[in-house]
C-alpha cells in the first residue's frame, strides 16, 4: 500500500503474515491516535464545518483531523459541530451545537 508523504497513514503498521502460512490480512493496523495539548477553545457557531475550522486555525482545510484528534469526546468527527436528530439526507438541515466548546491543538508538536 502506498501512501504520499505526511499522510496520517504514512507509518501505520501492516498486519503481519500468520506464521501457519495461512494467506495474511492485506491491510493497516489501527492508526495511533495522537493526543494533542489544546492551546484554544473555539465555540460552534452557526455554519461552521471542520474543513472551515482547520482552514481558519491552521490555514489549510485538511488539517480538522487535528481537530477532531484533540477531541476524543466525540465518536465520529461531525458529533463535534452537529447535534443528533439532525435529518440524515440532508447535511445541510443539520443543526449545529451552538456554544459547544470544541478544543483546538497546535498545529503540529512541539518537540522537547
């Protein structure tokens, strides 16, 4: 499997073959989920979508991943900024959770 530089996926593990010589599993082993320090408190406002936060915070949209690692309250990334019982064909009469905090890390670790 081939990923491009910087990918969160770029040093997963592979699973191994099974020493009984049985066909292995083609695939990543879960992904380490980083546990950023959050340096900021956003609150969701109405309209507001990861892909705009980390456009806003980071000044590039790809990176609301490190949002939503930041924030491991939440199962799947969207439950950061929508409420459930949103309709579910139409993203667009979502409601979002206006006031809930959301943490932001920095943009990438700082080494010591």
């Amino acid at each position: 499997m081939a990923f491009f530089k910087g990918s969160y996926y770029e040093t997963t593990a592979v699973f191994e073959p099974p020493e009984d010589g049985t066909k292995p599993f083609r695939g990543l082993r879960g992904r380490t989920i980083p546990q950023p320090e959050p340096i900021l408190e956003h609150s969701v406002g109405v309209g507001d979508r990861l892909d705009q936060l980390g456009q806003n915070f980071y000044a590039n949209p790809r990176d609301w991943r490190r949002i939503a690692d930041c924030n491991t309250d939440a199962i799947f990334p969207e439950d950061l900024i929508y409420a459930e019982g949103g309709h579910p064909d139409a993203l667009e009469l979502a409601t979002e959770k206006l006031g809930k905090t959301v943490l932001v890390p920095r943009r990438r670790e700082v080494r010591r």
